[in-house]
C-alpha cells in the first residue's frame, strides 16, 4: 500500500489517498456525497450560487472612504501626577 496525490475529476481538489495502485479516475469523498444526494456541501457552486456570494462579499467589504480612520485609545486610569 501507497500513498498517491490525485486529483478528484469532478471538483479538481488535489487529495491524497492510500491504496494499493495508482488510481486513474478518482471522485473524492464529497464529491461521492453530493451526486448520492446525501447532506454534503458542494464543492462545485452553481451559477446562482456564486453570484450571491459576490453580491454578500460586496456588501461586507467596505469602500476605503467608509473606513474610519484608527483613534488614539483613551486610558482608563488617570494619570498619576508626581509631588
């Protein structure tokens, strides 16, 4: 028994497996997964998919003139002045 790096042909990942030969053709695990109909993530997003995530990535990332500039922090404590 070895161990390969192969690359799965649905998702493209790169994985590493132990067998006892080379695999020409290999599906990952999730991949496995997703065509039984099981509850697993698909690596591979739809379209729709996709294009919702950049309409939330571009909603959460700020523009630069909505960064507040860093203001200094303010001490808790007063200071303690020398007699």
């Amino acid at each position: 028994m070895e161990t390969f790096q192969v690359t799965c042909t649905r998702c493209r990942q790169t994985r590493w497996v132990y067998m006892a030969e080379a695999p020409t053709k290999f599906v990952c695990q999730r991949c496995q997964a997703v065509l039984a109909g099981r509850n697993a993530v698909d690596p591979l997003p739809t379209v729709g998919q996709r294009e919702r995530g950049r309409r939330l990535a571009a909603r959460r990332t700020p523009t630069p003139a909505e960064i507040q500039p860093a203001q200094e922090p303010r001490s808790a404590l007063p200071l303690a002045t020398g007699s």
